[in-house]
C-alpha cells in the first residue's frame, strides 16, 4: 500500500513537472504568434482615375502596376510568385496586342525579377525562369465617396478583368 | 595535574579533492602536477591528463575544432560591444551600424573582426564537419560504450545553428541586403508545405517585415543561437571524452606497439588516460595506446598547442580586420529590390538552385522555393544526419584519411561538396542584372538603379 502511494506521488510529480514545463515552453511559443496585426490595409485609395498617365504607372508603396488605357483601368502585382522580390517593369520596344482573358490587351512593357531571374509579359503571365505562377491581378474600384481609384490588394481577379470608369 | 607535551602545529593538509594550487602550471615539474592542473581547473578538465602523440597531429585533424572554438570566442567578444552600439529598431538600426563604422573610435574595425569572423567560422565550421566525415571520425572503434554518431549529429545541428547565426547577423544592419535576405529566405520558409504560412509569421512577427522582425531576429542572434550554441558546444566537447578522445586514438590501437609491453600493463581499469569509460570495461585495453612513449601530459603539451591555434586565429582575424572593410548597403527600401538582389556567399548555392529548381509537368507546377529551398537542402542535412547508421564500413576506417573501404562514400561526399562549390562560384561570379548568366569578363548592361 505505501508503495503503491510512493509510486503514485513520484508519477504524480514527474507528470506535473513535464506539463507544467510542457504549458510555459507552449505558452511561451503561443505568445510569439500575433494576434494583432499592424500591416498596412489591403484596400488602399490610389488618386483620382483622371490623374493617371495613359499607359502604365508603377506605385512603389503597393508594388503595384496601375494601367489606364482611355478610361479602362487593371492592376497587377509588382510581387513576384517566387520568392516575392518587386519585379522591375521594362518598356518593350514595340506594343504587342495579345488576347488577355476574352479581350486583345495592348501589352507595354514585360516584367523581370532581380532576384532569380523570373520574367513576365506585360499581362503578368510567367515566361522564363523560376517563377511558378503568373502575377497576380488585384480588383480595383472607385471609391464612391470621393472618385478615387482603389485597389484591393487581398483580392485577386481574373484577367478578364477591366475596371471602365465614367 | 599532568602536563600534556606540546605538539607542534602541523601544516594544515587540504581536503580530499581540493588542489592548493591556483592557476595551473605552464611548466609542471613532474606528472603529478601536470595531472593535478587538469584536474582543479573549470576549463582544462574537458581535456584528459595525459594525450595520444597521434590526436595532436597537426595533420591529422588540422585543428579545425580549436579554430571554431576560437573563432566563437572571438564572435562572442566582439559581439558584446557591437551590442552596446547597435540599435535594434527599424529607423536607427541602419544609423547606428553607420555610426560603428564611422563614429566611433575602432568601431569599423570591430564590425569586421565580427563580420570577417563569422565569415571564417560558416568555412571552418564546414572544413571541420568535411573533416570528420574524410577520416571517419563519427564512427566507433575499439572502445566499449562510444557513441560517436550521436556526436556527428550534434556537430551537425552546431553547423546549421552557424549558418543561422549569420543569417540572423546580417539582418541587423537593415540595410537593403538584410531586407531582401529576409524576404526571400523567410519566403522560403512559407514554401514548406501545410505550415509555412505560419511558420513565416512567427519568424515575422507579422505579414510583413517590419519592427517585430527586426526585434525577432535581434534577440535569436544575441541570446537564443549563441546560448544553444554554448550548450551544444560544452556537450560536444564532453561527448568526446566520452568516447574515448580523437576517433584517431582508436586508429592508434591498432598499430604495432613500438617496443614490448610489460603485462601488468595491460591490465584491465576502469579508466583510460584517454577517457571515461561507460560501464566497468577499459575503454581503450591496447598497450600501444596506454604506453607512456605514446602519450604525452596535456598540460603542457596539449594546452601549449591550443593556446598557439588560438592565438593564431585571433592574430590573423584581427590583422585582416585592419585590411578589409566591411561594406554596408543602402538603407532598407522596401520599394526597390537591389538588381541583382544576391545573397551572401555562403547562401548563394542555394540561391542558384531555388532559380533552377522550379518543375513544370504539363500545367502542374512546384515552386523552385519548395524544391530547392526546402527539400534538396532538408535532403542533403537528412542524409548527413542519418549517415554515420549508413555507413557500413569496418571500425579499422575511423581515425583515417581516405581509407580504401570508404573511398566511394568519401568520392560521393567530395563530388556533392564540389557542386556546393562550383554553385556557389557561379552565383558570385557570373549572376548579373535580373539573374542573368554573364562571364566575369563581360560587362554588365547599364542598369536604372530607380524608377
């Protein structure tokens, strides 16, 4: 019987000294994992549509392509499906008209990433080097308190997409 | 009343266990004194009282592991007033690293002593690692109770907390190398499959690199590597005398012995000169080992040699030091990625293959970031772990250099190093703008540095 009690405590005592260790070591972890998030918002209002310069405008704080041709607006993503380097834009020397999602789109420039080599064409599908996937298209709108531009940079699109403004 | 006779006072004698001496000896007079400093000192009791002539071969191990050791001590020393003079935060954090090199007094060159330090250490920490792998030297020999592999790994675990430190380490800057560094390896991180999303997260503090990254980064390169790194150290360094010293002294049992032993000598103990065996057998029962012509005292023989690779290392990292310049990037500009975008030496090979790596079959597609950034490198540290149970050559190969039973491992290990090499040499010599492949004596196109 007191052995059995003596046996009992010493499992009792390992048991509470690995769970308690066990509940700092994950407490400890848990608390490293945010719960707030400060990150700049994903919708951000980007001017008024009229002030945007025919052809393309790349927006370094959103890595952000916006392109006007008349009063239709798209934008891709400057973020490379790779590794997420900001790709750079390079005019072509001749525009190119490709059926881009249903619609001929007159392509302008191609994109190449710094850092693994990655190339685009002007509508964001990938060509060469590492890169897995095409660039992402984000939805735009106008915001209808005040007419500006604004992306949406959680939400991608298809690349059927054009945002015609008034 | 009777007189007692007067004793004179004797000399108190000092309690079992207790050494009267306080610094030991650079010059002992007799054996006794040379055991007794090994003995009553914190740091030389990881060494044994007396050493094989063999393990301290110059050209046998090199000293490779006396170079790391001086080279952390020296990181470490270096690194507690770059402490007091960096400024973990995003807006001064590139600032104060521009004051160490240009304000303060002997700043610039003690960023470099670090800088030109950790560089040396990601090379000899590896040369060592190949070190051991050429010789054998994870594999058990004669002795009872070795457990040698489980050394391996845990040299192969300090590896990769090396290579982590540097990571971390050139974060700390901020500048536009520690910004892209950070966005393309913790981006490889978030290519690990089903928790990489999070995995990225809690390295990041956050969704994007911000302050918490910074902070992040700051305290795993200041306290939580370098104290795991200490402990695996101590551990290692234990687990050697543990199994009997140098995998080279097991190779040294198997010599002739120089001259004929008198029986009594080679009496089975539960000691070895050499080391502490586990269980009630001699750990190492060969005469030719346990000789006295063969072994000389560690103290001075070993220490003498220690100190000498040490100094060497800190005469030569600091001399450099004066010479060489650590060079700091723009400020971190999360707008601009450098063009090319290259990451430090030791990092590049991998940088190669996360480019080379992506697999299309038809329209399915794998990440080159999974392939090569995640499953080649988890591949080839998988299989340097698990080694030491694969390898299945006699106990007679530990303790030598390209013995003829492990020349295929040894070709195989030598061509997979050759690669890293040949890799790494093309992504510093011949990666250009957007990546692209150009000989060292072509020119680079002229590229807009802003938009």
């Amino acid at each position: 019987m007191t052995s059995d009690r003596r046996e009992f405590l010493k499992k009792l005592g390992i048991g509470v000294g690995l769970a308690s260790v066990a509940g700092q070591g994950l407490a400890s972890l848990r608390s490293l994992v945010p719960n707030v998030s400060y990150d700049a918002p994903t919708v951000v209002k980007l001017g008024i549509p009229a002030e945007f310069p025919e052809g393309m405008k790349f927006l370094p704080e959103q890595r952000l392509f916006v392109f006007r041709e008349g009063n239709v607006f798209h934008a891709i993503s400057a973020v490379c499906t790779h590794l997420g380097c900001t790709v750079r834009a390079e005019a072509l020397s001749s525009p190119v008209m490709k059926k881009v999602g249903g619609a001929e789109l007159r392509l302008t420039h191609r994109f190449l990433c710094p850092c693994h080599g990655s190339q685009y064409t002007g509508d964001g599908q990938n060509v060469a080097g590492p890169a897995p996937r095409p660039l992402e298209w984000w939805a735009l709108s106008v915001a209808p308190d005040d007419g500006q531009l604004v992306v949406d940079l959680a939400k991608p699109v298809e690349r059927s997409f054009r945002l015609t403004t008034a | 009343m009777a007189v007692l006779p007067t004793v004179p006072p004797e000399a108190p004698r000092p309690a079992p266990g207790v050494h009267l001496r306080r610094l030991w000896s650079v010059r002992p007079a007799s054996d006794r004194e040379a055991g007794d400093a090994i003995v009553a000192n914190f740091i030389l009791h990881w060494f044994p009282a007396r050493s094989l002539k063999e393990s301290m071969e110059w050209r046998y191990s090199l000293w490779l592991g006396t170079i790391s050791t001086a080279l952390l001590a020296l990181l470490v020393a270096s690194g507690i007033p770059l402490l007091f003079l960096h400024i973990p935060s995003v807006e001064r954090a590139y600032g104060s690293v521009k004051d160490i090199e240009n304000v303060v007094t002997f700043g610039s060159w003690i960023r470099a002593v670090h800088r030109l330090g950790a560089h040396l250490m990601v090379a000899v920490v590896f040369l060592h690692l190949a070190r051991v792998f050429l010789t054998g030297a994870y594999k058990n020999g004669v002795g009872r109770g070795q457990n040698r592999e489980w050394n391996w790994v845990i040299g192969v675990v300090m590896f990769l907390l090396t290579l982590f430190l540097s990571f971390t380490g050139y974060l700390l800057p901020w500048d536009q190398l520690a910004y892209w560094a950070v966005t393309v390896g913790t981006n490889i991180a978030s290519a690990v499959p089903l928790v990489g999303a999070q995995m990225r997260e809690l390295l990041l503090g956050g969704r994007a690199i911000d302050q918490p990254t910074l902070t992040r980064f700051h305290v795993l390169h200041v306290i939580v590597l370098p104290g795991v790194l200490g402990v695996l150290f101590a551990y290692h360094m234990w687990r050697i005398r543990k199994d009997g010293g140098l995998a080279r002294a097991d190779h040294a049992t198997r010599l002739p012995a120089p001259a004929e032993v008198p029986a009594e000598r080679t009496r089975t103990k539960t000691y070895s000169l050499l080391g502490v065996a586990r269980g009630q057998g001699p750990l190492i029962r060969a005469s030719s080992v346990e000789r006295p012509e063969t072994t000389v005292s560690s103290v001075p023989d070993l220490t003498r040699r220690v100190a000498l690779v040490m100094l060497g290392t800190v005469a030569v990292i600091s001399i450099l030091a004066v010479f060489v310049p650590s060079p700091l990037e723009e400020p971190a500009n999360a707008l601009v990625t450098p063009n090319p975008a290259k990451a430090p030496w030791y990092f590049l090979w991998l940088q190669e293959i996360v480019t080379d790596t992506t697999i299309r079959i038809g329209s399915f597609t794998v990440n080159g970031a999974l392939v090569g950034g995640v499953i080649l490198p988890g591949l080839l540290v998988a299989l340097l772990v698990v080694w030491p149970w694969l390898d299945r050559s006699p106990a007679a190969a530990a303790g030598r250099w390209f013995p003829r039973s492990r020349r295929t491992q040894n070709a195989v290990f030598l061509v997979i190093v050759a690669i890293v090499i040949l890799l790494t040499i093309v992504g510093t010599f011949s990666r250009g703008p957007y990546w692209h492949l150009y000989w060292p004596w072509q020119a680079w196109p002229e590229m807009p540095t802003r938009f």
